[in-house]
C-alpha cells in the first residue's frame, strides 16, 4: 500500500465526504515525490472536524490541519478559478485502493491554472508518464521479439525514423561491433550528420550521465579509430562531442534492475547466480583455451560483487559466500552450460531455468526503462538520435511508433 494512502486511512475519513486533491496522486502513482496532502471535505465533515480536538485552523491558510499535520481539509478546490466543491468533483475522481484522488487531467488543468514553473515541470512529468503508460503494453517481450524476428531478413541494422511537424526519432540498431573497418561505422556518421540531432542517446556509457564534462574532453581527443575500436555507442558519443551535442546513455543501474526482479519473486540467491553467468559470458570471451581457473574468476567478478552490495539489504559477506557457492560448481566442461542459461529463451530441447526466466525479465525491464527515457527526451529535445542494438530497436519500435502517433 502506498504511504499516501496509508496517511488517508490513518486519518479515517467517512466514504463520500473527501477527495484527496493537488499532487498527491503523483506520488501514488511514482511520478514524484509529494510533500503535503490536501483534501477537500465535505461543509458538514468540514464542521464535524473542527470542533474535534484532533483538528486545528492552519495559523497562515485557510484549511484544517489534524493533529498528526498529515494532511489539510479544505471545502473548496481553491486554487483552481472554479472554486469546485466536494460534490462537483467527487464524480471526476480516479480512485486507487478505494481512495478518491483528483485525476491526472484535472490536475494538469489546476497547474495550468497556476502557471508557476515548478507547475510546468510537473505536467511535463505527468504527460511522461501518461504517454509510456499508453505505449509500454507493445514493447515486445523475449517470445514476441523471437516472432518479430522471423519476418526480418537481416538484423545486423535495422534503423526507423519517425517524425511529425514538431519532431523527429532516428533509431540506428545495429549489431554490436569494434573493427574499425566496419562499414556500419561510415553509414553512422553519414546518416548523424544528416539527421542533425540535437540529443543523442547511446546504449552502456553511463558516465556520459555522470561525468559529462570530462569524458567529452577525453573523447574529442581520441581519433575516430580509436572510438571505433570502444564500440558503436563510444563512437556515437564521439560523434556527438565534436559537434557539440547533448547526450545521455538511458540504462538502468543495477540496482534498479535488482529492484524490479525482487518485486516479481526472485531470490537473492538466483538473481546473484544470474549476474555471475553473465560475468562468466564476458570473462569466457577472454579465455585463450577454454580453462576455467575459479581464482581468476573471483577476482575477475569482484567489482561486479561491489555493484550488487549496493542494493539495500544485500550485504558483501552475504554475496561472496553465494559467489564461492556458484564458483565452485562451474567447471571447464560445463562453462557453457551456464552461460546458455543466459537466453531469454532456450532453443528447443534445451532445459529451461529460472536464470533464463531472469534473463527474459531483466531484458524486458531493459527496454521498459530505455523507452521511458526515450520519451522523456524525446519531449525535450526536437531531433533524437538513438544507437543501440538492434534487438532493443526492433522490441521497441512499435511502441515508439504510438508514441509519435499520439504526439501528432
């Protein structure tokens, strides 16, 4: 239960004679974080609580505040130029767990009303979030994307760009390569400048989001070459600081995806085993002749051990017994094993894990938080350039193709 709706029970209210208004429902529903909570009573429970001891006249507004200063009552919405009561707008409520709370689009018509900018940022929020809750039902998933596929002759590049009169997207999916002789690289760079985004957004460089500065520094240094040699998303990035672009890297960190897989169910102990396989993928590329020494992986895998710790709750003594548990029963013979378990869905005949039901849900939150942000710059910014693999191009594309056509 939300803790705003909590504080609303708490205060124990009777059925039909309140309705929660102002931001509160943008907490509830994860937009933000709201402060205070003001809700509009009825004029007889207006009287009823004021002659309660557990009420008192706010010294500076003209409200009710209850002991607790959980909450304010009022009797008319009197920051909205129709000065609506109680009985005119209980009828347009949403209500969430049997709490009535003023509805998003009133709330946007009351900040509009208030025009200050803290008013606009918050209907830019809302209006996020009401466009992804529209579209995130046609991001496809690992067995949609598995069919989609099956109509596609090569995935190596698969680019879209969608537009309006105001906006416009480019996707540039491709697959992921650092040979500098790449002929993907030459088609980048002609089809970025021809675009002319003024945002860009690559896949897996997060410091651009965290040391942009410094990293743009290092990266109009570095020859074109040695970019290509990091990577499409390192070369876009180079791209983009030579000619002065905006950029942003839209990955969720890994505690964010720890978060979304514990709400779904999963253990401590499958999720750490999942995030291990996909070390032992990365650290088997490396391997000259396929010998599995658990020393060296241990080592190997420590910062990633560091990464998981910063999940509340999950301590490093706690990951590192899980970490000897799973080491110790990987062996050269059945290194690839573990790392099969890493496909979102097995071929046929193959055994399907709970790893590989992970994998299919940690990929799907993937591409929920990457369209989110794309939707949140995309509202921002007048041309977006998007370089990602093509997988997550083709999984989201439909999704995104609603997007514009609810913009239009």
């Amino acid at each position: 239960m939300s803790d705003y709706i909590s504080r609303v029970k708490a205060v124990n209210l009777p059925e039909g004679e309140f309705f929660v208004c102002g931001s509160a429902i943008m907490d509830v529903l994860g937009i933000r974080k709201a402060a205070d909570m003001d809700i509009l009573v009825s004029p007889r429970l207006y009287e009823k609580l004021e002659k309660e001891d557990g009420w008192k006249k706010h010294p500076k507004y003209n409200i009710l505040q209850d002991k607790d200063k959980i909450c304010g009552a009022k009797t008319t919405l009197d920051f909205m130029k129709e000065n609506y009561s109680l009985e005119e707008v209980l009828p347009l409520a949403t209500y969430i767990e049997g709490v009535p709370f003023m509805s998003l689009e009133m709330l946007i018509n009351a900040k509009e009303q208030m025009g200050r900018e803290k008013d606009f940022a918050d209907i830019k929020l809302i209006k996020e979030y009401q466009y992804f809750n529209s579209i995130k039902g046609k991001i496809l998933d690992s067995k949609g994307y598995r069919e989609r596929l099956k109509g596609i002759s090569n995935d190596d590049l698969y680019c879209y760009e969608l537009h309006n009169d105001e906006r416009a997207l480019y996707y540039f999916g491709v697959r992921h390569s650092s040979d500098v002789d790449n002929p993907m690289f030459l088609n980048l760079k002609q089809t970025f400048m021809d675009f002319k985004p003024d945002m860009v957004l690559v896949e897996g460089n997060p410091r651009i989001n965290d040391d942009s500065e410094s990293y743009r520094e290092e990266l109009r240094a570095m020859s074109e070459d040695e970019a290509k040699t990091r990577g499409e998303s390192r070369y876009t990035l180079k791209l983009s600081s030579d000619n002065n672009i905006d950029a942003y890297s839209p990955d969720p960190d890994v505690p964010e995806v720890i978060e979304y897989l514990v709400d779904l169910g999963y253990t401590q102990k499958d999720i750490c085993y999942f995030y291990l396989y996909s070390e032992l993928h990365r650290y088997a590329r490396g391997l000259r002749d396929d010998s599995f020494i658990s020393s060296d992986f241990e080592e190997y895998i420590t910062p990633q051990i560091e990464e998981l710790a910063l999940y509340k709750g999950w301590t490093t003594e706690t990951l590192n017994e899980l970490v000897h548990e799973c080491v110790s029963n990987i062996t050269s013979e059945n290194m690839d094993y573990c790392i099969d378990q890493l496909s979102p869905i097995p071929e046929e005949g193959e055994t399907y894990t709970v790893i590989n039901e992970i994998s299919q849900q940690s990929s799907y939150f993937r591409d929920l938080y990457i369209v989110k942000k794309i939707i949140k710059y995309g509202l921002q910014y007048k041309r977006l350039f998007i370089v990602f693999g093509s997988g997550h191009a083709i999984k989201e594309e439909t999704a995104l193709r609603s997007f514009f056509e609810l913009l239009n």
